[in-house]
C-alpha cells in the first residue's frame, strides 16, 4: 500500500508538482523495517527503481482520526492537522487512497480501528462543494469492496474510480522473493502506469485501460455523470503544474 502511494509521490513529483500542492499520508514504517532485506529501500515492481528517496511526509496514518482526515480535505486547521488543502473553485484535485477495506468502508490504523465509512465521505465531500473548495476531483480508490463507497457519492464534479465492485476484494501483485511480499496493488499500479507513461490519457481511455489490465475484481467509475466528459477531460489536468 505504501509504495503504491510513494511511487504516485514520484510521478507527481517528476511532473512537477511541488511539496505545497501535495499532502502526503503514510505510516512510513517498512523501509527500515527490520523485515526489511533492503533498509531504504521501498520499491513498487520487482527490479523497480526505490521510491524512498526525497520525501516530505505530512501526516503518519496512525496520527489521524476520521474527524482529523475530515479536516484535511474540507480546509480546517487545527493544532492536529496544521496542513489542509488550501484549493478554491479554480483547483483540480487528485487523491490516491490505498488501503483495506470492507462493506462498511475504508479502515485506518488509528488505535480507535476506525471505518471511514461510505457516509464519512460523502459528507467530506458534500462540505468541499459547499466550501467551493474544488474545480473537480478525480479520486481513486484500492481497496476491497470499494464499489461499496461508489454508489454512496452523488456530489457534483467528484469522480471515483475504484479498483473492486461493491461485492468483491481486490488484488495484489508483483510478489518479491527478495523481501517476501507483495509490492504492488494491481489496480493502483494500473492507475501509476498510466500516469507515468500516458498522462495524456482520456478518462474514457484511462477507463478501458485500467480494465483490462486488472484481473480479479472490476475497476468501476462511479458518480462520472456529476463529473464532466469523461471523452474531453484529461488525466494530465490533474497529475501536472
């Protein structure tokens, strides 16, 4: 899940988005893992470049409550998140959440286990729209069962493209003898791969591409008729300054 994250990190990065338009969100706790055969090492496909390099990390997962992430995205600064998104109706928005998920929705490892639930997120986006804190978001999400949230989005210009319906789990890939794991979620690297080497992608396309690279479950957008054209808009408006 991690490296999912980072290796988006990176190509935002090589695309020229600087730290102050990212808010970075993870646990960063395997590349010196004591499991971890490679020290400093974080890599998202086997033979893969390391990802660990250059990083500046906002919030640690395990820091964070739901009310706390609900800050974050509707723009509310408080002693627990200093960092916010700072948009106004002229931004595009690109948020990459990689993580496990159930029915009930998206888990965080904070010490309260806590579920951010289908409700949890469209209340957080229902607030960005009143807040006119968006132009559009384009939202991806790997989790099992994240179809489940799909269905409960309706708020205008927010699409998610999730890597499982609402009845199936999704799927890791690329195992590495070398360290003894997985070291990639199949729909997020499909969404990585697209972005690295095909920026300039429709959505329509990004679509067609995804699915059919993913085998397992079934990537799905969902709320994309609130969104715009998905045959016009292009990935690059959301991946490049």
């Amino acid at each position: 899940h991690q490296a999912d994250v980072l290796n988006t990190y990176q190509i935002l990065k090589s695309n020229g988005v600087d730290d102050d338009h990212i808010i970075l969100v993870i646990e960063d706790d395997i590349a010196y893992n004591k499991y971890n055969g490679l020290p400093g090492v974080v890599r998202n496909e086997i033979g893969g470049k390391n990802l660990y390099h250059d990083l500046e990390i906002d919030y640690k997962m395990s820091d964070l409550s739901s009310q706390a992430i609900f800050n974050i995205f509707t723009g509310t600064q408080t002693a627990e998140t200093p960092v916010v998104f700072n948009t106004s109706l002229t931004d595009n928005i690109l948020i990459f959440t990689v993580g496990h998920g159930s029915p009930e929705g998206m888990s965080i490892d904070a010490g309260s286990q806590e579920i951010l639930t289908p409700a949890f997120w469209q209340s957080v986006f229902n607030t960005m729209y009143e807040k006119q804190k968006y132009r559009l978001i384009f939202w991806t999400m790997e989790t099992c069962y994240s179809g489940k949230t799909g269905e409960a989005i309706t708020t205008p210009a927010v699409m998610l493209m999730t890597g499982a319906n609402p009845y199936e789990t999704s799927f890791g890939c690329f195992f590495d003898a070398e360290v003894r794991a997985y070291l990639a979620d199949k729909f997020a690297y499909s969404i990585n791969n697209a972005m690295a080497v095909a920026p300039n992608l429709l959505f329509s396309d990004l679509y067609e591409r995804c699915f059919s690279y993913v085998n397992g479950s079934h990537v799905s957008f969902y709320n994309y008729q609130n969104f715009g054209n998905i045959y016009q808009l292009r990935l690059n408006e959301f991946i490049t300054r």
